[in-house]
C-alpha cells in the first residue's frame, strides 16, 4: 500500500512517516508541492495526505487538480491545515473522499482516519 505525502515540515513527515510505517506502508513524501500531478501518476497512491500550507502550489490547489481528474478522484485525501474555518471546511466538503484534519492533533484520530480510508479502498475501490 502506498501513501504520497505533500508536508512542508521535515519533522512533521518524519512523524507521518513513522506512524504509518507501523503499518508497513510505502511512503513518498513531497516537501515543495511541486510536480504534485507527476508524483500522484508515478507512486499511484491509496492515500494521499497534503498539508494545507505546502508550496509553491497550495495544498488546497494540489487537492482540486487531484479530484478533478477522474483518473484520480476516488483517492482519498486527508487535508491537514493548522488553520480551522468555515470557509475552508465549505470548500473540503465539496470533494469526495477528503477527510480535514486541524493542527495540532491527536495521533489516535490520525491513525483512525487513515485506518477508515484504507480499508475503505480495500473493500469498494479498484
């Protein structure tokens, strides 16, 4: 199982990093955000995390151009911003397959929410 990882802090990937390597997953991380589109095509991914403040491209950016080619649309997104709002949560709910995670949080409601995903896409995506 692969996840892609687009995070700006190298000590937040590392922690990422390290939860799911618990579950013995492949993971790619992407600390720029740039070539988004390449690396989802290359590591076709089962998960998929971006941080909200990635760069150049923003991770809300990266996120719409995912879920707008078909081809990439079922794969299941956590978004994680350290920045809570209505307009932000708004914008989310309009992607299917996209759970919103706000900083700092719980590793049990990481864990919980990648745990859902993947077994999700294990029972219902091709």
């Amino acid at each position: 199982m692969k996840v892609l990882v687009f995070e700006t802090s190298k000590d937040r990937a590392k922690l990422i990093t390290d939860l799911l390597g618990d579950y013995r997953y492949k993971i790619h991380v992407n600390y720029h955000g740039d070539q988004a589109m390449t690396d989802v095509r290359n590591v076709k991914p089962s998960l998929i995390i971006v941080n909200a403040n990635i760069r150049p491209q923003s991770g809300l950016s990266i996120l719409e151009k995912i879920k707008r080619d078909a081809r990439y649309a079922k794969i299941p997104v956590i978004f994680i911003s350290n920045f809570n709002s209505t307009e932000l949560t708004t914008n989310l709910s309009r992607y299917p397959n996209v759970d919103y995670l706000v900083e700092p949080f719980k590793i049990k409601n990481f864990r919980h929410i990648v745990e859902r995903w993947i077994n999700f896409r294990s029972l219902y995506v091709n």
